[in-house]
C-alpha cells in the first residue's frame, strides 16, 4: 500500500507540473490542459487499482513464504510460552549457582578472613589464650585415664561406665578465692604553676586529643600510668614513650620524675604496646 500510495502522489505532481507549465507558456489550451488532466488522473486510479490488487499476488509467487511465517497464532502463543518457559530455567540455574559459588567460595572466604583479623587482634592485645580451645581443669588428667581404661573395657563395660557417668551430678565449682577489689585510683593534687620544682607534662593521646598536668619533680613516676589509666588508657595495653630518642618511658613507685629523666616541661606520646613484648 505505501508503493501504490507513493506512485499516486508522484503522478500527481507530474501532471500538475504538465499543467501548470503549458498553462504559462501556452504550449497547449487551458481546456486541452484540463482534458489531458482529467485523462492521465484517470489512467493513474486505474493503475493504482491493478498495482493495489496484483501486487500481494505478484509477491507471494515470486517471494514464497517460509514454512515458520505460516505458522498459526496458536503455534505462536506456544512458542512464546516454551520460550518464557526456558527463560525461568535458565534463571533458576544461573541463581542455584550462584548461591552454590556463595555456600563454597565465598562464606569460607568471609570466615577465614574474619577469623584471621580476630586472630591479630587478640595477638596485639596479648590475649591469644583466647584462640585455644581450652578444657575444664582436671579434664585433660580424666581424658587420659579414659583412653587408657578405654583400650581395656569391653564395649558393655564402656557402655555401663558412660552411663554411670551420666548419673553421677555434677558439683558446682566452689569459689576459692574471692574476686579482687577495683583498684580507685587517686591523683595528687596538681600543684601552683610558680611554685619551685613544678614541672609540666602533656600526654599526646592516640585519639589525637593531648592531655596536660602539673606535678612536682619529686612526685613518683607510677603516677603517669595512674594518670594514664584514669583518662581512659590501660597500662596493660598502653605504654608511654618518649618523644625523641622515642624509647619506652621507665616508670616504677620507687623512681622518682627525676629518676626517670623528666626534669623539665615534657611531652610523652601514648602508644599501644607491642605484642611481642607483652
């Protein structure tokens, strides 16, 4: 229909170009001109009428149909639904294999990765008794004795013994040992800033905030880690350094500021210890 419909259009244009150009130069009569209209717009709704009914017919001789363009609607809605249907399928594969590729690479990635940062934290804090297993006390005596009675029982003794076991209660363990009281740590009071023998001295935290006080060079130096303790430092897991040479600072009760080399104003850095120290 759209070749029909431009061959119209173009044998219009041509018979009013025809026309207008022998109306202007007179090569013709108007009325001839008119006539010879009328006749051509006739001959072009007849040869559009043959082109508009031959056309679909000249087509399907000389370009057939395929076998899958004849298919029946009913055909086509099944193979649309076949083809919706192997769609899922596919989803459905592609997502058992990716949860498949999760449970096996990428959890026990995850774990192993998590397990070892736990591990170097509790190395760096010194408290890697925390990575053993470790067993109730007495166990370890009772699992020994057990193998060996184990490789002399029967199996209706091992059996009888374990179900005895099962019967015995178990005893709740006795405290022995009270627990011990929280240290309160008391400060000395900071003396004048004039007074003789008043030095200044600023902890430089991790955090980035610095911390200043005023003591008397005759003060005790266990007063920095009492110092350090109550501004929110452990001495077990905190120590403090010197800021050049940087080398640990020296502290014991019976070690005055002096003993320990702070004899003016000083700034000391608050650092975590080293595990491998600790």
């Amino acid at each position: 229909m759209a070749a029909v419909r431009g061959f119209i259009l173009a044998g219009v244009f041509c018979v009013s170009v025809f026309c207008i150009f022998s109306w202007k130069y007179s090569v013709i009569g108007v009325q001839a001109a008119l006539q010879l209209a009328g006749r051509g717009l006739l001959f072009l709704a007849l040869a559009a009428w043959m082109v508009s009914s031959l056309y679909p017919k000249l087509k399907s001789f000389l370009f057939p149909a395929s076998p899958a363009e004849l298919e029946n609607p009913v055909d086509e809605a099944s193979s649309r639904v076949k083809q919706e249907r192997a769609r899922k399928e596919q989803q459905e594969r592609h997502i058992v294999k990716s949860s498949a590729y999760q449970e096996a690479v990428l959890k026990p990635r995850q774990e192993a990765v998590r397990k070892k940062k736990e591990e170097d934290f509790y190395r760096m804090t010194g408290q890697t008794w925390k990575l053993s297993q470790g067993f109730t006390l007495g166990e370890e005596g009772e699992t020994e004795a057990n193998t060996e009675e184990d490789d002399n029982e029967t199996p209706n003794q091992k059996a009888a013994r374990r179900r005895k076991q099962l019967e015995t209660p178990h005893q709740a363990p006795v405290q022995k040992e009270l627990p011990k009281e929280k240290k309160i740590i008391i400060l000395p009071d900071e003396p004048p800033e004039n007074t003789e023998g008043v030095l200044r001295i600023a902890l430089r935290c991790p955090s980035g905030r610095t911390l200043q006080r005023r003591f008397f060079k005759t003060c005790s130096s266990s007063v920095l880690l009492d110092w350090l303790h109550k501004s929110g430092y452990s001495p077990t897991l905190y120590a403090l350094y010197t800021s050049y040479p940087r080398m640990p600072l020296l502290t014991h009760s019976a070690l005055t500021m002096e003993d320990v080399g702070i004899v003016t104003n000083t700034i000391l850095n608050v650092e975590e210890k080293d595990p491998s120290t600790t």
